[in-house]
C-alpha cells in the first residue's frame, strides 16, 4: 500500500522555483496526464528517489512475540520521518518495508532475498533471534547491501555465521549482549544473597542452549568459576512436556539456585511440577523464557520473584537519538497505542532503525559502499545506550557492539500484573537500580 | 529417580497425551481421516475456554459447558460443509483440507489475539500434590487430567458398543459402502463423529490450557504425540489410545532419568520398536 501511493503521487521537489515551473507545467498539461506522465515523474525521481529500508523480524510463528512491537515501531518512525532525510545534501522520503520472517530461517532469507533483488534496499535491519538475523545478515554479506541487526547474542551471530574474529565481516553489523556477559552478570547477582551456593543447571538442546553448554566458556563453566557448586543437568529436548526428573536431582542436590534455558511453555510446566514435587529454590533464573510479562502473567501468582536477565526496560536512562524520546515515554507510547505492556524487543526495534537511519544521514553518497562505510564510523546514542563500531572496549570483535547488561526480578505491579524491576546493575552501573536482589519468597 | 516413580510419573504423563489423542482415535478409527488440524482445534478450544471465562466469569473446568457444545457444532459443520465433500477422491484431499485448517486456524487466532502467551487459571490445584510413602510426590492436576482421559474413553467404549449409533460407527468404520446400503446416512453419521471428536478435542484443549502456556502456534507440536498414541493402541481402539499414550509417557520417563535429552527420542523409539513388532499396533479393533 505504502509503495503505491508513493510511486503514484510525484515527489515534491526541494526548490521553490521548480516547485512553480513544475505547477504551470501542470496547468498548461490541464490534466491529469501531466500527473503521470513519465517526464514529470521522473525528473522529480532523480532529484530525490526515496530510501527503502527493509526490516525483517518475526511476526508471526512460535516465537513471534518478538515481533509483535515491530509494526507500531515502523509506523512511528516513518511518520517521525515525514518527507524525508537529508543525505549527501539532497532530501528523500524513507520507506521502511517491513517484512515477516514467520520464525523461520528459510523464510527470512527468502524475503531478505526479495527486499534485495526486487526492491533493491539501500539497507538492511533485522531483529530477534538467530533464526532471523542469521540468514538475513547472509544473504546481505552475499549481495553487497548493508545490514544491520540486533536482538541475539553476538556469539551466536558471529560464530553462527563462522565468521573469523581478526577479519570480520564486510556489510553486515550487530549489536547486543553475549553469552559470556550474562553467565557473569547471574554469577554476580546470585552472589548479592546469601544462598548455599548450590546451582543446578538444565539448558535446552537448540542453538542457544549448545552455545551455552560450551565447556570452557558455556553457563556452568562460568558460574562454577565464581565458585558456585554447579550441577549440570544436561541438555533436554526443547519441547519436553516433563521434568520430574530433573526436578528429582535438585531436589536430592538442595540446590538453592534453579537455572535454566526454557521455551515459555516448557518453563510453565517446569515451574508448576517444581511445586507438585515440593521443590522450592531461592533463585530461580530461566533465560529467555521470562523475557515477556505475558509469560510471566501465565504463571499465576508464583511468577514473583523470578529472575531474568534485563537489556532493555523503561527506567533505562537512554533517550532515541532520532526522536528523543527517553525509554519511558517510547514505552507509554507504546503501552498507550497497544493496550500492551512494554517488551525488551520494543526498544531494539526501534534501536535497529534509529542506527540505520544515522548512518544513512552520514553517508557520503546514497549508493552501498558509502551507506556501509557509514556504518563502520557510527559513534552514536540510541535508546538502548551507546552504538559504535569504530573499535572500542565494546567492540569484542569487528562488526559487533555489546549493550549493557543488567538482572531483573519480576515484581506484582500495579498498572499491569508484573513488573519487570532492576535489581542488579554492577555490570551497568549506568543503568539505576530499583530496588535490591531478593530471595523467592513462597507464601 | 526410583523405579515406580518413573512408573507413575510417566503413566500420568501419558494420560495427557492419551487425552490429545482421543478425538484423533475417533475421527481416524472412523472415517480413516487424518486431520492434520488437531492440534489447532485443541489450541482453539484454549482459546475459546479463554473468550468464555473473559465473557462469563467461570473458572475453566466450568467453561467446558460452553466449551464442549461449541467445539462438536464447529465439528459437526466442518464435517458437513466442507470435510465430507473431500472424502471420496481417497485420503489426500482431506489431508490436504486439513493442513488448509490449520493454516487457517494459526493465523486467525495470531490476527485475532496477538503473538503473546496466555494460560488458563485453575488455582491452588494446579500445583497440588499427594504425598506417598517413599518420597514420591503425586500432583493433583496430573491424576485428574488421567482420570478425565479414563473416563473419556469409557464413555466413548459404552458408546460403541451399547448404542445404535455406536454399532452404525462400527458399521461405517468397518465398510462404508455397504453401511450405505444398510440405510447408514455416511455423511450424517461422519459429521456427528467428528462432532464428538471435537467433544474430547475440547475436553483435552482446556486442559492442555490449564497445563501450560499456549499461542497460536502451539498445536502442530501436539499432533504427532496424539498420533503415536493413535498408532501405539491400535486403529479403532478407545483403550488402546489410553495404553498408547501411557507407552508413550513411560517411555518418556525412562529415557529422561537415563539421560534428558533422550526423553522424546525414547518415546519415538518406542513407537517405532511397536510398530516393527506389531504393524497394526496393540488392540486393532478395525480392519483395515
């Protein structure tokens, strides 16, 4: 809809003199013909031919709560953008085509595939997992179009796609935490309260739970290094509808720490049995499968005091380097257009767009190399915090840039069933604390 | 993990996937049709468990009165309208349907209530649990949702064999052409059918809610343990869906305590070392 009405109406041009000649041009045409016509339509076009963005995340699927936000997000900012941006002096409308990757990796490389070759994007973004990121950054680094993604661990997205730590890559760029980040960030938190320091640890058979099972740098291995006693479960299949048997081993172990790599669903049967089978730990961490308040919700009332690892929320002090809009007004705005509460991918989302779009404005030329060349120089401050690739401390290898990192606990809330609060901030001291770590409490 | 505790931890599992199971049994032992969608109309019904207790205010065993008569309507008008126009050209076309089904039914409830998870609220059941000797720890839930699935089962057994209609399934099952022309109404008798196999797809839709988080995109996974089960027990019988979703559980149970990435693959093994052994699966109570 948006690419029609575009191309139908002839863009305005920038000066006042042409905008007059083109309007006796008209008038002496008389009528409509003049609209269309191919010399109008194209003069205008070369003056300014309008940036596409292509955008690609999952909206629909089993993981398509990370894409949810990812419509309003589009929305906002092309309506922000108005007529356009400035680049290399001239002025362009932006259009963002946002694009489903179904939660499926073929399907996000396929209309990675279409963006590139039928609408001939001038960049790339795309968000929230492997599945997605992974492909889209592919086919990007094959097709010479830059590319920029967020929302999965930079492990996962930079040895996922084997890449070598001295040469990096040529068009694609990333910027999120790492495993290595959070398996630190649990280690400190736990240690924040006193517990008999027995951890017990089940990670998921898939991509993410294999990254984190890695015996030199993996989750047990880095918590054991902080002197935890670390039990470690194993792997289980992703879609186990029981788990009575590790729940018998934490139990036999005492474990005071519960920590796992969870689905939602598989959380919620593991989190129910853990009461049938009379198991109460102190700390209960699951990675990714709280990262939603729904999720939380669904757990009735023993989703208090569960821990997850927080990238993003509303208290974060960072402001839309396009917008400027702090955190929290983006997430009202959000929570008020939705009727939802705010979701850690909302922030990324629009991170995503707000970093492509400062390159654009920096770029030397609308053609690729200059729009990558841009994003290789990006020093800049979105709403997720600080964004460069220029070769710093958060910089751990080229083409990636770690964010901050903090521990949440959820939390009963008033506006909405939970509230995802910050209780742990030492690897991000910039980001504020609401209030201290605390055990489960069970009633 | 003790050995009778395997035992009962997997009986009671297999009791859930027993339940998934038994509105497949039916409409394959019936009308040899593999609907592909099962796992959907089992999503759907947490969904419309969910829309009923928003509406009424009931807790979500009570939600089955509206529940279950709005499940076997849909049944009755998915068979009548639309299934049973794709009987006669063999069993692709309404393999085909059926996936179109699910399709449609994944994207409808996406459009009409958004990617995130909802659950359904019991209370304290939910997490209770009986304590018996020997530290092993049975949850409330579990035992109620196998005992919904045994006397499911029973009433769908007195239904076959001591009613008419049960004896006309029977005889559609058996043979259709000539039920025909015993004066057996096929298309009727088919659309009741899957009428009462949306009953238990229901039955087994809000429970699962109860159990777990769902999404739209949760009812593909279901459908090849619902299958198992099927195939495990034997083509056309009720017990034998019971026994094969046990099989399944206990399966599940082992491989967990021996290593827990082997507890699905264990109950896959299982089905297939079953299937070698006896082709038609344990209790065939149709032929083929």
């Amino acid at each position: 809809m948006k690419i029609k009405s575009a191309k139908s109406r002839p863009v305005r041009p920038a000066k006042v003199d042409r905008g007059r000649r083109q309007v006796i041009r008209f008038l002496a045409a008389g009528s409509a013909a003049a609209m269309t016509s191919p010399w109008v339509f194209q003069s205008s076009r070369a003056a300014s031919r309008p940036i596409k963005i292509g955008m690609i995340t999952p909206e629909t699927g089993p993981i398509a709560a990370f894409g949810e936000p990812s419509q309003w997000v589009a929305d906002g900012v092309s309506k922000f953008l108005g007529d356009g941006i400035v680049v290399a002096g001239d002025k362009h409308k932006v259009q963002i085509l946002n694009r489903d990757s179904q939660s499926n990796p073929n399907r996000a490389s396929e209309v990675a595939a279409q963006l590139i070759n039928n609408d001939n994007v001038d960049i790339m973004v795309a968000s929230s997992t492997g599945d997605t990121t992974n492909p889209v950054s592919d086919q990007c680094e094959l097709n010479g179009v830059p590319c920029i993604t967020s929302d999965d661990p930079w492990q996962s997205w930079f040895f996922g796609r084997k890449g070598d730590p001295k040469k990096g890559f040529q068009w694609t760029y990333h910027f999120f935490w790492g495993f290595d980040q959070v398996a630190n960030m649990y280690a400190e938190m736990w240690l924040s309260i006193p517990t008999n320091k027995k951890a017990g640890v089940m990670l998921t058979n898939d991509p993410d739970g294999i990254a984190a099972s890695d015996p030199q740098h993996g989750l047990p291995a880095t918590l054991r290094s902080h002197g935890f006693d670390v039990n470690y479960l194993g792997l289980y299949p992703p879609l186990s509808d029981d788990f009575t048997a590790q729940i018998t081993q934490l139990k036999n172990m005492k474990a005071d720490i519960a920590c796992g790599i969870f689905n939602p669903p598989q959380f919620a049967i593991f989190w129910t049995q853990c009461a049938q089978q009379g198991f109460q730990p102190k700390i209960m961490t699951p990675p990714k499968a709280l990262l939603f308040p729904t999720a939380v919700e669904a757990l009735g009332d023993r989703g208090a005091g569960t821990s997850t690892e927080v990238w993003w929320s509303h208290h974060h002090p960072f402001k839309s380097g396009l917008t400027g809009e702090t955190a929290q007004q983006y997430c009202d705005a959000y929570e008020k257009a939705s009727g939802k509460q705010w979701t850690q991918p909302l922030g990324f989302k629009h991170a995503n767009l707000e970093v492509a779009i400062d390159a654009l404005k920096r770029a030397k030329k609308l053609d690729a190399a200059s729009i990558r060349d841009a994003i290789a120089q990006t020093d800049y401050k979105s709403i997720v915090g600080p964004i460069t690739w220029k070769g710093g401390p958060t910089n751990p290898v080229p083409n990636v840039c770690t964010t901050p990192l903090v521990g949440g606990q959820w939390e009963k809330g008033t506006k909405w069933k939970y509230d995802l609060e910050i209780v742990f901030n030492k690897t991000a001291p910039e980001i504020p604390l609401d209030r201290p770590f605390t055990a489960i409490q069970y009633s | 993990m003790g050995g009778l505790n395997i035992l009962i931890q997997g009986g009671l599992l297999g009791g859930f996937y027993a339940l998934f199971a038994i509105g497949l049994s039916l409409s394959f032992g019936i009308m040899r049709l593999v609907n592909i969608a099962h796992g959907d109309f089992i999503v759907l019904s947490a969904y419309v468990g969910m829309l009923a207790i928003q509406g009424t205010g009931l807790d979500p065993f009570s939600s089955l009165v509206i529940v279950v008569p709005a499940m076997f309507v849909l049944g009755y008008a998915v068979q009548r309208g639309l299934l049973n126009f794709t009987l006669a050209g063999g069993l692709l076309p309404p393999l085909l349907v059926t996936f179109g089904i699910s399709v449609i039914i994944q994207n409808g409830l996406l459009q009409g209530f958004g990617a995130y998870d909802h659950r359904l609220h019991e209370g304290p059941i939910e997490t209770a649990s009986l304590h018996l000797p020997g530290g092993i720890d049975v949850g409330v839930y579990p035992l109620v949702v196998f005992a919904v699935a045994v006397l499911g089962i029973a009433a769908l057994q007195l239904l076959f064999y001591q009613t008419r209609l049960g004896r006309a399934f029977r005889a559609v099952s058996d043979d259709a052409d000539t039920a025909e022309l015993m004066g057996i109404d096929n298309r009727k008798l088919y659309a009741l059918a899957l009428g009462i196999a949306m009953v238990f797809t229901a039955i087994a839709g809000v429970l699962f809610g109860i159990r777990t988080i769902f999404d739209p995109a949760a009812g593909p996974i279901r459908l090849i343990l619902a299958f198992e089960a099927v195939i495990i027990g034997g083509l056309g019988s009720m017990w034998g869906t019971l026994v094969g979703g046990m099989v399944l559980g206990i399966a599940q149970a082992i491989g967990a305590a021996l290593n827990p990435n082997w507890q699905i693959l264990a109950g896959h093994i299982a089905f297939l070392v079953i299937l070698i052994i006896r082709p038609n699966g344990l209790f065939p109570r149709t032929r083929d």
